[in-house]
C-alpha cells in the first residue's frame, strides 16, 4: 500500500512535470520597452494594450491551443539597452517573437538582432520612415503608422487651415525626431508651407528656453516639435511660460502629445494638433468595445501606443494560424499582405515593406480631450513603398 508521502511525493512530480509542459508549450513574445526613463509613460501603455489582447486571446483558448507567455525587459529607452535586452530575450528566454521597442534607433538595431537570431520583430511605436523604407529588413514590421503616414494626413489639414503657413521645427536630437521633423516638413512644403528654420535638443532635455530667441526672431505662424514623453510637458510649459504660445499653432507627431502627458501639460497643450492611426472617437462597435475594457483595466483611456500593441497581438495570431506553425520564415510570409481587425478598422500590412496600411486622422485638443477634426485614407496616406532590401 502506498504511503501518504508517497502519493503525496507522486502528485508534486505530476504538477511539476504538467508546469513544465505547459511553460514549455506557451508562445513567447519578448517585450523589449521602456519601463524606466524619459518614455516609460509609452511602454506603460504598450505593456497594458499587449497585456489585454494576450488576456481576452489566452481566455479564448490561445493560439492553435497554445497560451501566449509574454516576457519583459526594460530597455530604458536606450538603444545600446534595447540591443542587449534583446539578446537575452532571444537567446535566454527563448522567445518565439518580439515587439516592445519605442525609440527608432532601437527598433533599428534590435531589427539587426533579430536578422542574426532568425526571429520577427515588430515596432507598435517607432516613427521614423527608415525602418520599413531604406533601412527596412526582411525580418522587421511595423503596424503603427510611420511618420510619412502622420504628416500627409497633418499637411493636408494645414493647407486647408492655414495656406502657405510659416513653419519653425523643433525636434529632439536623435533618428526618430530628425526623421519625423523631415517627413512633415516635407509634407508640408508640397502643399505649400514656407520652412523657417529648425533646432535639435538633446533627448531629456530640462531647459528650452535656449531656442526660444530663434523661435522669436524666425516669426513662424506655427511650430512643430517631435518631442515626446516628459519632454514635451517641458517644452510646452517652458514656452508657456515665455509667452510664446500667443498667435502660435502647435503642431506635432503624434506621440507628443498623448493621454499619458496631456494632464502634465495642461492649459499648454490646448489647439495642439497631430496625425494620428488612432482616437478613442472612432466611431466603430470594435473600438466601443476595446475603449470600455481598456478603461476597466487600467483606468485610462487607450493612445495610439496601447491600441496598435493592442491589435499586434491579434496579428501575430492570425499569422501564426494562417502559417499553421510558429516558424520564422512559415509567420513572416503569413504576416506579408495580412488584412486583420482592429480598433482602428481592417489593416493590412503591406508585402512589399512590412508597413502597416490604414486610415489617417488629425486630431486637435479641445478642453483637454483629443476631438477627431479631419482623416485621409490609408491609400493616400502610405505613400511609395521604398523598400529595396527584400
């Protein structure tokens, strides 16, 4: 007869051994992101959008029957971070697919990780037109809208608002804001805006009241700036502050601001306006939906940040259970062309360059709140596909 130990010893091994399959059989998705520093507020809304896909797909049976584990490392914003804590993602962890980074610069150097290790990555944040034009990679997505997107989208209304304004930029001093301040400042020169002049900070930047006397002197009828973050909450209220605000557009890309600074900001942030893939406002039963669940998760509302790693998770799905498998090379060709359900309506991820296709909206804030005030279709929006490398 079996002791109680015994059958006590046997049942640990069989929970141990069922553990132990379970982890082994989950899907794991590195998220390499932000949860310290300058853009912790935006890998605090991709944890909470990526966390809630996995949450309402897990409770629906996973993936081929499979769970989605998702493990996280904080890259600090940092890309030299980004590169290492992707290395361990992959080689340690062993994850099957990875997402979570923010800042261009390490969605680019992570991407080259990704090529050496044979595994996908794709950005839910990163604007900078390179990644998927002529620095894009055969093994890097992107489902959000790239800055070209943003600012065809943001040029179009300011023709109609403000013909052949005068335009000043400021932008943060590394690829994503340079790339952004070039993709708008081109946009807008084609519908006729006059540049006047731009300036780069240093990323964090604690005082900007530098740059205000060649804000000054170049008289713009409107500035626009790519910083974001706690950056953005500075420069705002530094120019505030200095009275620069007066007679001035803001304009910007559209993570400068967003429902994570909007309250720091305050009074500042009002009449600024952006190209956006995404608003609580759009009127659609999926979007009424992911808005209240969202909320009751987290208690904020969604930004473009949460919702785009939000509608990642339900693309790698549907990638994945097109491909029949997990495999790099099986997902990556279910991925190109794939047209699923988001938030924001169908997208479709272009097969050429790995872009992501969808609808544009400008959006002004209005009392405190993002009022959707003009869109563009995706056709119009995406532009050329650039890509040339695959």
């Amino acid at each position: 007869m079996k002791t109680t130990r015994t059958i006590l010893l046997a049942a640990l091994l069989s929970a141990t051994a069922l553990s132990t399959a379970y982890a082994a059989d989950t899907i794991k998705i590195g998220v390499d992101t932000p949860l310290s520093g300058t853009y912790a507020g935006i890998g605090q809304q991709v944890k909470w959008g990526l966390e809630l896909a996995t949450k309402e797909v897990n409770a629906k049976g996973g993936i081929m029957g499979r769970q989605i584990e998702l493990i996280y490392e904080d890259s600090e914003a940092n890309p030299a971070v980004a590169v290492q804590k992707a290395e361990k993602l992959f080689e340690v962890s062993k994850v099957d697919f990875l997402t979570g980074t923010v800042n261009s610069g390490a969605t680019l150097a992570v991407g080259q990780v990704a090529e050496r290790a044979k595994k996908l990555l794709a950005t839910t944040v990163s604007f900078a037109d390179s990644i998927t034009g002529e620095k894009c990679s055969p093994n890097v997505f992107r489902v959000n809208a790239k800055a070209g997107q943003q600012s065809t989208a943001l040029a179009a209304w300011l023709a109609k608002e403000k013909p052949k304004a005068k335009v000043f930029f400021l932008g943060p001093d590394y690829l994503m804001g340079r790339s952004t301040v070039s993709a708008f400042k081109e946009a807008a020169e084609k519908v006729g805006a006059k540049s006047l002049g731009e300036v780069y900070a240093p990323l964090g930047s604690k005082d900007y009241s530098q740059y205000f006397g060649q804000i000054r002197a170049a008289q713009p009828q409107v500035l626009y700036t790519s910083v974001a973050g706690n950056d953005t909450v500075r420069l705002f209220t530094q120019m505030q502050e200095f009275g620069l605000l007066k007679n001035l557009t803001l304009l910007g890309a559209s993570g400068t601001v967003t429902s994570q600074n909007i309250a720091a900001i305050g009074k500042a942030a009002e009449g600024f306006a952006t190209g956006v893939g995404y608003s609580t406002e759009i009127d659609n039963p999926v979007n009424k939906a992911f808005v209240a669940a969202f909320k009751a998760a987290n208690k904020a509302d969604p930004d473009l940040y949460g919702t785009d790693s939000y509608g990642l998770i339900y693309a790698y799905k549907a990638a994945v259970e097109k491909a029949k498998s997990t495999d790099t090379d099986k997902v990556r060709t279910a991925l190109r062309g794939l047209t699923w359900s988001t938030p924001q309506g169908e997208k479709t991820i272009r097969a050429g360059d790995h872009q992501a296709m969808q609808t544009m909206y400008v959006v002004q804030v209005t009392n405190g709140q993002f009022k959707i005030i003009s869109k563009v279709s995706g056709e119009d929006a995406i532009g050329p596909d650039t890509c040339t490398r695959f």
